[in-house]
C-alpha cells in the first residue's frame, strides 16, 4: 500500500498529540495516511504496552488510518545507528510516502530528538540503491520522500508553517483521549491509583489546546499545529503558499 502521508514517531500517542488534527485533516481530503511507532512506551510511568497498543488501536479507527504499525525498539534506549536506520528504511520503502512526519527535531523527551535523526537518516538510507532491505521475500526498491516535516512537542519551537485543524480539533481530542492510561480525559483520572505524571494532569490537556490557539492566532484560526521543515520546501509559484 502506498501512502501519501506517514508519520513515523517514537512513542504511540506522540503522532496524536502533536499532528493528529492534520492527518485527519488529509485523510479528509482522500489522502492514505499511516502511522509508524517506534517503541510501545514501556518505560512510561503509567499503563503497559499491551494497553498503550490497545489505545493505539482504538486512536487509529477515530482517526481513520489506513495503517499503523509498531516496530517494537526499546523505549528509550534505541539508537540511531544502522540496524535500526535498515529497519526504518524497510518501512519506508514499505509505503513508499511522499511526504514523512517524524518528531520535534529537540524536545523534553531525548527520545523524541533521537527519534528524529534516526528517521532522518533513514530516509537518506532509504533512497541508497546498495542497501538491501527484504519484505515478504523479496528486495525492496529505493524510496525517498519529497519532504520529511517535524512536528512540535513539549518545548516550545517556532514553527515554518502551521496547519488550520479547526475543524479537526474534536477529532484530534478524541483520539487523544483513547490513551485514557496516560491522559486526564474527563471529570476523574481514568487510571486511578497510577502515579501522576507532566501528561496525566487537566493542566497538560489545556497546555495542549492552548499551543494549539497560540499557532492558530497567528494566521487566523482558532486552532493550528506548528511544523518544522528539515529542507527547503520547493513550490511552483508564491500562491502555493497561503
């Protein structure tokens, strides 16, 4: 299956709370959207990766998905090196996307900056001929991207461009609001007994809707996600850019 968009990011719920609103938004518009995770977040403090998978499951039919998948590395201690770049690269090969969305290029999280350059430098990887990486038996093609896009997390970067989600901000809730083990999402904890953690607070949830208003105040909109471009952006003329 080729995709138009994939996003391949280090934990599952990173893609939902930081670009949620712009897959959906895509998917909207016909685009075959899919989400790659890394790890399973087994190191998070609350829930386990059998949970986090379940939860993974349920965001990916709220948001319309045409696939998603976990590659199983350590949370927390993969490494960009080749092994896990050949893994990538199988992936990318895999869906063949024209464009890829990987995680905030620095953030609170070390994994998310490392998540990053491992996704990066395998999209390099991806394109070299002399690699080989096998799926269902047989070699793969080289594939690389148009464009790789970052997304902003925790710390607070200055986006190239931002997307109006306004009309997806009830969806992008919603699907983050399927890890009910790690968020705050209604009038009681919904893990009760778990410790508490920076994301398992209301404060958290209303820190996220108010980055979102921050970026869509920017360009008129009530609600926006901010990106960041690992290269030039080509476009034909001035008024491809709104």
């Amino acid at each position: 299956m080729k995709l138009d968009i994939l996003v391949i990011v280090a934990h599952p719920d990173d893609a939902e709370l930081s670009c949620s609103g712009t897959l959906v938004k895509a998917i909207q518009q016909g685009k075959k959207v899919g989400i790659v995770d890394l790890t399973k977040g087994e190191m998070g403090t609350r829930g386990t990766p059998e949970l986090r998978m379940e939860e993974a499951e349920k965001a990916s039919k709220i948001m319309g998905l045409s696939v998603r998948e976990n590659l199983g590395f350590a949370d927390f201690y993969f490494k960009n090196d080749a092994e896990h770049q050949k893994e990538v690269s199988r992936i990318i090969r895999k869906y063949q996307p024209d464009i890829i969305i990987t995680n905030a290029v620095e953030d609170r999280h070390p994994d998310h900056g490392k998540g990053a350059r491992l996704v990066i430098d395998s999209c390099f990887m991806s394109g070299l001929r002399k690699v080989v990486t096998i799926e269902n038996g047989k070699e793969q093609e080289p594939w690389r991207p148009k464009n790789v896009f970052h997304v902003i997390q925790s710390n607070y970067l200055t986006p190239d461009f931002v997307v109006d989600v306004t009309e997806q901000w009830d969806v992008k809730v919603e699907a983050i609001k399927a890890f009910a083990s790690q968020f705050f999402v209604g009038d009681a904890d919904a893990a009760p007994g778990e410790p508490q953690t920076f994301i398992s607070t209301p404060q958290f949830m209303q820190f996220l809707e108010a980055r979102a208003r921050e970026y869509g105040q920017r360009v008129g909109a009530q609600f926006a996600e901010g990106f960041m471009k690992s290269a030039p952006i080509k476009v034909n003329d001035l008024f491809d850019l709104v």
